[in-house]
C-alpha cells in the first residue's frame, strides 16, 4: 500500500491486514447458511415467500459485500483521507454488525431486539454508502474529474446504492412497525396499493438500484485500472460505452424510483410481448430487467476494450494485468448468461417456469431463482470483489495464483448453474457439486490470500 494509506487501521493493524480477517469472516458466516438451508435459498418453496430468517442472514452477507466494494473504490480512486477513514471503519462495523445480527436474527414472533440489532449493519452500511457519494461529488482529484465518462459512472453507481438503501430502510421500517405512524399506509392507498403491496414494490427497487449500483462501481474500478493508455480507436469506443453504462445506470435508477413511488399508474411496461413490444402484461422481459441488461452489456463490452483492445507503444498491461483483466471479463461474461440469457428465456416464458405451483417447468424456474440470487448476484460480485483485493495488497506472484484459483472457480460455478438449471433442478444434484467444489475453492483462495499478504 501506499504511504498515505498507512495511518487507517485499527490499533497497530493496517486497513489491509483488517481486510484479511473481514473476508475470512464473511467466508464463516457464508458457510454457516447451509446450517438454515442446504442448498441455501431465500424461497421455501416455488412460489411461496421468502423466508424471514434466510433472507436477514442472506443481506448479513451483502451487506458486506457493499461495504466491501466502497471500500475499495475510496481507495483507489484516492478519494480525501477523512472519506476513505470514515468509511474503513463503518465498513468494519457494517460486517461485524451484519454478520453477528444475521446470525441471531431469526424471528419477529418473540423479539424484535434481533431485527434492532442487524438494523444497526444497515444503517452503518447507509453512512458508508453516503460519504462514498459526498467523497465523489467532492473529490479533488483531478485525473478522476477529468475522465468524464469514469467519473459520472462512478458518481451514477454511487447514487443508485444510496437510494437503493434509503429503500431499504423504507421497506424494514415498514416490516418492524407496520403503519405506524399511519403516513405510510396513507401514501400507498393514495397510489393504489395496499401497505403489504407497497412494501413489495420499494423492496423490488431496493434490490435493483442496490445490484446496479454495485455493478457500476465495478465497472468504473475496471477502467480506473486498466483502462488507461488505450490506442486512439479503442479508447473512442470505451469513451462511447462509459457514457452507455452512465445513461444505462441512471435510467435503471429513474425507473425504479418511479415505480416505488409513482403507484400502480406508473407501474414498469414488459418488452417484447404477445400485446406489443411494450405492454402491461404479464409477458415479455421486464423493462427494469433491460435495463439492468444495458448495464451489464456496457460492462462486458468496455471489459472486452480493455482485454482485446489495442494499446498505445509501450503501454501494454503486465502479465498479471492481463490475466486479472480476462479473468474479470470470464466472470462478467458468466454473470451476463445467467441474469440475461437463462433470466430473459424464463421471463419470455413465464407460462412454463412462472405461473402457480403447476407449472410445467416450476422446478427449473425455482433453480434460477436460487441462482441468480446465489450465483449471479452475490458470489460472483463477491469474487469481483475479493480479486480487487487481491491484486492491489498481494504482490504480483501471488496475484497471478489468485486470478487462477478464481477462473476455476467461476468455471465451476458457472457449469453446476447451466447443469441446475437447464437439466438437473434438483437439490442435491450433479449441478449442487459443482458449485460446492467451487465454494471449496474460494476457501482455498481466502486461505491462500491471508497467508501470502506482504504485510502478513
């Protein structure tokens, strides 16, 4: 790390040494979920609801995660001292707090002291996500203003995590009080729902400007370290896409946020329908979803410049870089199958996965929605996540180990997906082991990661 990093820490330790430990943390805490649920999943059934208790241990996890991610970019968008302090230390909070609130907070029927105690990760995760945002708008550097397309990414990605998390804490206040004072459920008659229909719409706007946000902050970390000194046409084309992932981001932003205030006038069309190409039908892929879609593509495309594209004399990425760059873009590349390719196939046949308990290919829909979840949207971010670290506190050696201990690990995951998915839907199937030798191997990668960091 560098020198101005030195003084954030925790006693003796630095910021880098407490990283080791969060993620061996939240890698227990993982594996702990298949004490509630082996597979673990959210859903007690195809179509029931969600279960309280999986689903408060499932964010004890992503909350982490988040906190994780900002993390990072304060720090290598060297964002002021004051910001990147604030938030290293609410992120610590949020984890310790997260991880030990979701481990005991299993119902509301007896204690709501659990809830209020977890409550307190979220609330310790929405001042990290705030000062992310406030340190952006108020950066001094430079170099990061100056790349417009970057910055607006970073800045758009940022404000779609924060208003995700006001959502959030929208939908928990309505889950611990109810209508309390009334305001709330006056606010939903007055735009056509009833209270419990409401708290489902801000849930669904929460979860995606959350997802969205976090993919945003990726992709603005990918061209801040590996995007620069492109050659003049591959840079036009990056500069074309950062603006695409920036208007992507902040239309998947606008859509949300309308449909969790507008009501049920206002309600997101379907694409792509028996009624039309747009329709409000129970048919068709969901305009939110494509827009989370032209995110994911803007990712995948400016990853591509960044693996494939050709650069300016001399400026060619190192061995290491190369090899983190393709393995991000391997992992991107998963993540965009599973949400767009096997997502959209079940949305253009909601008839088949979707409907009542009777569907025809119930048991496929509810693999996917354990996948996308699982998979999709928190162990490959997470693995996203963990190669971020990796890369900037292990030296280049250990880096490059790292790296191939992820691609196999994507690999395995991404094949026990395609199995569970498409052929096999059952629990215990071959796609069930595919992924738990995955799970195997990212231990593997922690362990390796803690072992091998240079101040270790």
């Amino acid at each position: 790390m560098n020198d101005r990093d030195n003084n954030i820490g925790i006693g003796k330790y630095s910021w880098s040494y407490i990283i080791k430990w969060l993620f061996i943390v939240l890698l227990i805490y993982g594996l702990g979920s298949i004490l509630l649920a082996n597979p673990f999943s959210m859903f007690n059934s195809y179509t029931g609801p969600v279960s309280y208790s999986k689903v408060m241990y499932f964010h004890g996890l992503t909350v982490g995660l988040a906190g994780l991610l900002a993390l990072f970019v304060s720090q290598v968008l060297n964002l002021s001292n004051l910001i990147k302090k604030i938030i290293f230390y609410f992120t610590v909070a949020t984890i310790i707090l997260g991880t030990t609130g979701g481990a005991i907070n299993r119902s509301m029927t007896n204690t709501k002291v659990t809830l209020w105690y977890q409550v307190l990760s979220f609330f310790a995760l929405d001042v990290v996500l705030i000062t992310l945002l406030v340190g952006l708008i108020t950066t001094k550097n430079k170099r990061l203003k100056n790349e417009k397309g970057l910055y607006y990414i970073a800045i758009s990605g940022s404000a779609a995590t924060v208003i995700g998390g006001l959502f959030g804490d929208l939908s928990g206040f309505i889950l611990d009080f109810g209508n309390w004072p009334g305001i709330c459920g006056w606010y939903a008659n007055k735009i056509g729902y009833s209270l419990a229909e409401w708290k489902k719409v801000i849930t669904t706007s929460h979860y995606d400007n959350m997802f969205v946000g976090l993919l945003s902050l990726m992709i603005a970390v990918f061209i801040w370290q590996y995007g620069q000194c492109l050659a003049k046409k591959a840079n036009k084309t990056l500069i074309f896409f950062e603006y695409w992932t920036f208007i992507s981001t902040v239309l998947t932003i606008v859509m949300y946020v309308v449909q969790g205030i507008g009501g049920t006038k206002l309600v997101l069309p379907n694409l792509f329908t028996a009624k039309g190409i747009v329709a409000q039908t129970n048919s068709g892929v969901s305009s939110g979803d494509m827009a989370k879609g032209l995110v994911i593509i803007g990712g995948l495309v400016i990853l591509s410049i960044i693996v494939f594209g050709e650069r300016q004399a001399g400026k060619n990425l190192d061995k290491t870089a190369k090899l983190t760059t393709s393995t991000f873009l391997l992992i991107w590349s998963f993540i965009a199958v599973i949400l767009m390719g096997f997502g959209f196939f079940q949305q253009f046949h909601r008839t088949w996965f979707r409907s009542l308990i009777n569907a025809p290919h119930a048991a496929y829909g509810f693999a996917f929605r354990n996948v996308h979840l699982n998979i999709a949207i928190l162990l490959m971010p997470y693995l996203i996540v963990f190669l971020f670290f990796s890369s900037l506190i292990l030296k280049n050696r250990f880096s490059h180990k790292i790296c191939l201990f992820a691609r196999g690990i994507a690999v395995l995951w991404f094949i026990g997906s395609c199995i569970y998915v498409l052929f096999v839907p059952s629990p215990f199937g071959p796609g069930y082991w595919f992924i738990a030798a995955g799970v195997v191997m990212l231990i593997l990668s922690v362990v390796y990661f803690f072992i091998n960091d240079k101040e270790h």
